[in-house]
C-alpha cells in the first residue's frame, strides 16, 4: 500500500492537473484564479503549449466575461451548449447506466455526493476531483495505480476526449476553448502514462 | 517500494516528467493546492451502512455545484 507521503512528485502534479481541470470546469474562474492562469508558461509539447493558450487567453478575458461564457456553455436556457456528464455523452441520457456503475463504485470506496448538489455525480468536474483524490489517498489510502488505472477506463476515458473536443469547438468557447486542448492532451498523457504503468 | 516495481515505473516517471505536468507548478499550484501541501483528510471511521464521508467528499460535491 502507498502511504500518502510516498506520494510521486508526478503523480502530485497529475492530481493537480485533475483538480485544475475539475476547478474550472465546476464554476467560472474568479480574478484570482484568472491572475494565476495569466502566468503559465509556454512550451514546445502538447501541454505546454496548451497551457501558453490558456494563459493567453485567461489575459484576454474578466471574471464577468468568463461567468458569462460558463453559463453559455454549461447552463444556457433550458440547457448550455455542452452536457458534461458521462452517462449523457455515453447513452444520449442523463442518469442512464454509467452512473449507476459510477455511484456503485464510489459507494465501494465510500464516496459519496455532499448533501445539498443535486447534479449527478458522473460530472466531468466530479470525476477529475475523484481522481486527484484517488491519487492523493483523500479517500483512504492512495489508491494503486492499476486501481486508478481501471477507474479512468471505466468512467473518463471513453468519453471525456469528445467532451473536450466538443468544448474546445463550442461556439461560446473562448477562454475555454484552450481548457478543452488542455483536457484533451491531459487525457492522452494519463492513457500512455498508465499502459507504460501495466 | 520494490525494486521491481520501480524498475517498471521509471519509464513512466519519465514520460510524466516530459509530459511537463510540472508547468503547473509555478502558477495556478497555488489555486488548486501545490503539491506537496496537500491535504489529506482523515476518513471517519465507516458508518453503520459502509458509508465513508471525508470532508473532501464535501469538497469533491462543492465544486461541482452551479
């Protein structure tokens, strides 16, 4: 078993890119959080490139401006332009069977949704909070990688790359167009990090 | 850790590192919690139905409130 001080540093920064993505995706961005963005490097390799664009446009952008933009891609009137949740972009329906699988096994790692949300819990910002707190051991000890490992296969990977897509070609997406790069390269890196890993 | 699996790891710890995760580190870290400070919470002992709930549970839920 992994004790949470033999956490790897790369295995820190993953579940730090997991709560970041599960940040922004929960709520628009705040002054602070836009400040901090606005430093990020650029770079040569698909991450650091899409963090160069995502600081770009974290400069272009304000909090009111943001706000507005979440609300157009993820609330709208009646519905936003994406719907973020497995089971809709795995069965065309909210509440179908991917979340009854995914709240069967939060229950088995004793997860459960606070009191007061009443969103599905196979949100693309609670799956990402669930992974950075998988590798963390915020749920009990860290869990093994094979463990993190099948999760990710089950519930994220076979549909939060179209979601990214699809949110970096929304036609509200400004600030978050460059999210969805970011999701997407992320994504790619956690696959080929975790066959590496079988 | 043994030395077998950190033989198989290396490779991984590699990729991840020129992955550059890490650009994160100097930035927006401190909006999600910089490694290295994070905070576990304790898990309370399992309630009568098998049910865990940390305060980072709330926390997980909080923020995908909108």
């Amino acid at each position: 078993m992994v004790r949470r001080e033999e956490i790897l540093e790369e295995d820190r920064y993953r579940a730090q890119f997991y709560r970041l993505l599960g940040r922004l995706l929960a709520r628009a961005p705040d002054e602070d959080l836009l400040k901090q963005l606005r430093d990020l490097k650029d770079g040569k390799n698909a991450i650091e490139a899409a963090f160069g664009a995502l600081a770009a446009a974290a400069r272009a952008t304000t909090p009111a401006a943001a706000a507005e933009e979440f609300q157009d891609l993820f609330i709208g009137v009646g519905r936003g332009e994406l719907v973020p949740f497995a089971s809709f972009y795995l069965t065309g329906f909210l509440h179908e069977k991917p979340l009854a699988r995914l709240r069967q096994e939060m229950a088995q790692h004793g997860i459960e949704r606070a009191a007061g949300v009443s969103e599905p819990e196979d949100h693309i910002a609670s799956l990402c909070d669930m992974m950075a707190g998988f590798i963390l051991g915020e749920f009990g000890a860290p869990l093994p990688l094979a463990q993190q490992s099948d999760f990710f296969d089950r519930h994220i990977r076979t549909w939060a790359g179209q979601f990214f897509d699809d949110l970096a070609a929304a036609p509200s997406a400004r600030f978050y167009m460059p999210v969805g790069a970011l999701g997407r390269a992320f994504l790619e890196i956690e696959t080929v990090a975790f066959q590496m890993a079988a | 850790m043994t030395k077998d699996k950190q033989a198989k790891s290396a490779p991984r710890r590699e990729f991840l590192k020129l992955a550059g995760l890490g650009t994160l580190a100097g930035a927006a870290a401190a909006a999600v919690g910089a490694p290295g400070k994070a905070q576990a919470a304790t898990a309370e002992a399992p309630s009568a139905s098998g049910y865990r709930e940390t305060e980072h549970v709330k926390k997980a839920y909080e923020l995908s409130r909108f």
